[in-house]
C-alpha cells in the first residue's frame, strides 16, 4: 500500500522552535551543514513510529532548550499520512514538559502509540549503526526487529511484554527469596512471548531471504543471513510455537539460580544475533569495507521494503537514511536512488552536500536546512 507524509510541523522539537513543510511524496533530500538539524528532523519523522525514535532517547530530551534552560519543553509532532491517497491527521508529543509518556492522537482523538503502526511504517540508517557488524549483539538485534517489524507490528507488542516480564523476573531473583509460582507465572508470559518473537524473527528471516535471492544481481552486495540465537534456530528449522515456548520455560525455570548470579538472563530471545555474509566474497560482513557494510545494510532494508510495497493490506515503509548517501560510490548512490524509485517509497536522505543529490534532481523534493528553519530547493 503507497503510504506517504504529505506534511509535517514541528513545534519545540530539539533546534526547531516552529518548522512546516508540505511533501509531495516523492522522495526528499534534506542538506545543511553540520549541527543544521537534518538528524533532528528525522528523528521527529521517527517518532510517527511507537517506541523511542531513531536516537533511542527518553522522550523528555527531545522538547527543545535554550541555553540556561534545565528543562526541554513540551513539543509536538505532526504530520498528514496518505495512504493510497487517503490522507489522516497524525500527532504526537508531550503535553507538558518533562512527562514520561507522550500523547498519540489520530484526527485529534487520542489513541495508543501502537496504532500509529497501522498508518506507517518506518526502517531507518543512521550514523550510529556504522559499527553495526563491528560491536555487540544488541544494535543488530534492534536494526533486525525493525525489520521484522515492518511486516509484523505485533512483533512490537510481543518484544515489550517479553521486555516487562524480564525485568519483572530478574527483580524477584535478585531481591532474595522469589515466590516460585510467582516465578512461574512470569516465565510462562516470558515463554509465550518470547516463542512468538523468535518465531517472527525466524519467518522474516527466511522470506527475506529469499526476496534477496530472487532479485539476483544487483549493485548492491548480494547478503547470506542467518539467526545465530538458540531459539531463532529452533523456529528457523521448524518447531512448532507451542514446541519453543514449552522449552524455553523448562530452561527458564532450571536456570534461576544462575541467573540470579549473573544478575541477567542468560537464556531467551533477547539474546539473539543476526549473521551476515557477503555472498561473493564469502566473507563475514565485519570483515567488508564501511561502504561495502552500508551497501550490506542497505540491501536488506531495499529487499524489505520490496517485499512490503507488493502487500495489498499493508503500508509500504517510510524510509529514514542518514548521512547514507556519503559513504556510497556514485555508481551505488545512483542505483540507491533509482530503487527508491522504483519501489514508488517516500525517503528522507540527507547529507551536508547538495552534489550528493545531483541524481535525484527532477524526481525528489529538496530541503535546506539552516538553523532552526527548514526552505524549499529548486530541484528542477
Ligand atoms: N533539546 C534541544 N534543544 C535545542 N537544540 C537542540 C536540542 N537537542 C539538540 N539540539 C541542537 O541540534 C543540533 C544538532 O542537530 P542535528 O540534527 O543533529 O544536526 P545535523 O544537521 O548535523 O544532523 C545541535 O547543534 C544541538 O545544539
Ligand atoms: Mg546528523
């Protein structure tokens, strides 16, 4: 389904005091020099999303503060979706300063955060996943679950139950002597969640595959991937849901007393890792140039989104790439754009120079960002 943000304002977000601009859908380029606010504003696109946004921060940090001030301010995110023409009136902020929960509202009525998955979805690179291959575990996962996400938005909700349910369990074991049925009750939530969450990851994992595969060549680094977790394995070769959520709480309930050491779960989903190979170098992707890994990412995201633009039912996603365009050859940058294209997606690309877009010109919208304001290029 063709989904688009048609127009966006900002009110007290980070640098931008009050910034609007109408988008035609088409894709949009947005240059400025360092310290502009082109991060700021995709961060504010990403917050259209449930969770934390692209910079995975408190939601108190983003309202914006002058110098002096301790506090941000209440801000405010909106922004018109179309889908297949049908636009809604999207919203999002804190309503006063310093608030732990911000407020979603759909054609003003408030809604849960989790409804904004309905109108849009969002897969976004940034900067701070550079090292993504080089360092832990826990930033592939969160790249992956996006993944994952876009196709299956309960994939979100079964992640934070399983998220709750741990924390709740690691602070009966490490607060002394835990109730055991209370124990139990918690890992059976943890159980079942946590079968689901492997189960999704797995089944992405394997379409996604696939929809490499069948695309062939292309200028972009053709990836082999697999889930190293135990229990991604376990749905990956085919067990039943019912079959990995009985064994994980069997493994759950033996390892109390270790975990209780360790002070952290040692077992379960939230331990799982993604592997990925260059195909034709046959090469763990840690050991590719940082083009080529960018290249790596972005494939996988390109046939993610390929795979959703062709769901009748289902919004195609948004994408957020920043500061990708500079790390690619022109060649790569090039067959970028013509993809983006080509999958009729809505992406925001930025970078500190506008020659990067040169082959965009024509078919995107431009956006200088200077300061705190936000104006129209001439990208005829
Ligand atoms: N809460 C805030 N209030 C006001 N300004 C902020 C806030 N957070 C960040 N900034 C400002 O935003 C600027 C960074 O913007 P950013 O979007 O990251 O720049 P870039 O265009 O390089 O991506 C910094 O100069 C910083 O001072
Ligand atoms: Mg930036």
């Amino acid at each position: 389904m063709r989904t688009a943000l048609t127009h966006l304002t900002l009110t007290d977000f980070r640098s931008y005091g009050r910034a609007e601009i109408a988008l035609s859908g088409a894709p949009v380029f947005l240059v400025g020099p360092n310290g502009a606010g082109k991060t700021n504003l995709l961060e504010a696109v990403s917050l259209l999303t449930p969770g934390r946004g692209l910079r995975n921060v408190a939601l108190a940090e983003v309202g914006r503060r002058l110098p002096g001030e301790a506090q941000g301010r209440a801000w405010a995110v909106a922004a018109v979706v179309e889908q297949d023409g049908e636009p809604a009136r999207l919203g999002t902020g804190l309503e006063s300063p310093g608030s732990a929960r911000r407020t979603v509202r759909l054609e003003g009525e408030p809604v849960p955060p989790g409804r904004l998955a309905d109108l849009q979805r969002q897969v976004w690179l940034t900067p701070a996943q550079d090292r993504l291959f080089l360092e832990g575990a826990g930033d592939r996962r969160r790249f992956f679950d996006r993944l994952v996400f876009a196709a299956l938005p309960t994939h979100a909700a079964h992640a934070s139950a399983y998220e709750k349910a741990q924390r709740e369990r690691m602070r009966l074991l490490t607060d002394g002597p835990a109730d055991p049925a209370w124990l139990s009750a918690l890992e059976a939530r943890l159980a079942e969640s946590g079968a689901l969450m492997a189960e999704a990851r797995a089944r992405t994992l394997c379409a996604l595959q696939e929809e490499i595969d069948g695309r062939g060549e292309r200028p972009f680094p053709q990836a082999r991937l697999s889930l190293t977790g135990e229990w991604e394995k376990m749905a990956g070769a085919g067990a039943e849901i019912a079959e990995i959520e009985a064994r994980l709480a069997r493994s759950l309930a033996a390892a109390r007393e270790r975990d209780a050491a360790a002070g952290r779960a040692l077992t379960g989903p939230h331990r799982g890792d993604l592997a990925v190979i260059h195909a034709e170098k046959d090469r763990p992707a840690a050991e590719c140039s940082t083009g080529e890994q960018k290249a790596l990412i972005l494939n996988l995201i390109l046939a993610q989104s390929a795979r959703l633009s062709r769901a009748e039912s289902a919004p195609n996603p948004i994408l957020l790439l920043d500061e990708v365009a500079a790390h690619l050859d022109r060649r790569r940058r090039a067959a970028l754009f013509d993809e983006i294209e080509a999958l009729k997606l809505q992406a925001f690309l930025t970078g500190t120079d506008e020659h990067l877009f040169e082959d965009l010109k024509g078919r995107a919208q431009g956006v200088r960002v200077d300061g705190s304001g936000l104006a129209y290029l001439d990208t005829e």
